[in-house]
C-alpha cells in the first residue's frame, strides 16, 4: 500500500549571521526556499547572508501558514520564538 505524501507549508526562520536578525517567512518547499535565500535569490535576505535556519514549523493549509507568519511577526510572536529558542540563543 502506498501512502500519500502530505505536502505541508513551512513556517521557518532565519538568523542572519551578519546582522544578528531573524527573518521569518513561508514556504511549501523549505530546502529549495533556503536554497534561495542562501544563494542571495532572495531581496530581502540578500545582503544579510550568511543565513542560518534555526526554526520551522509545518501547517496543513496554505491560510494557518499564513497567519502563523504573520503572528510570528509581531511582538507576541517573537516573545513566543524567544522562549521557543532559549537554548539556542543561550547556549
């Protein structure tokens, strides 16, 4: 039997080794958005590089991917991804 592969859509966020910043956007194919961003395809994260993926999270649906982007985003959101990430940041 053969199972269908579920294509998720990822929430995913980047460290910029050069600034210190985080840059989190959406994707429905993670490595070759990476890819991207690593190659410098990407504007936004272009003059950032070298780029580090330090979080992700997979979602069903194209709009929960969306709003999740967006919330991480916020004020609330990056508390959430500071805490998420505490070890990470802390060592």
């Amino acid at each position: 039997m053969i199972l269908n592969m579920v294509k998720f859509y990822y929430i995913y966020v980047l460290l910029s080794k050069k600034d210190k910043n985080l840059y989190t956007g959406y994707a429905r194919d993670l490595k070759s958005r990476f890819e991207q961003h690593s190659k410098g395809y990407v504007s936004s994260t272009k003059e950032r590089r070298p780029l580090e993926l330090i979080y992700s999270e997979a979602c069903l649906d194209k709009k929960d991917a969306m709003h999740r982007e967006k919330y991480l985003k916020t004020y609330l959101g990056k508390q959430f991804l500071r805490n998420r990430l505490k070890s990470y940041f802390t060592g």
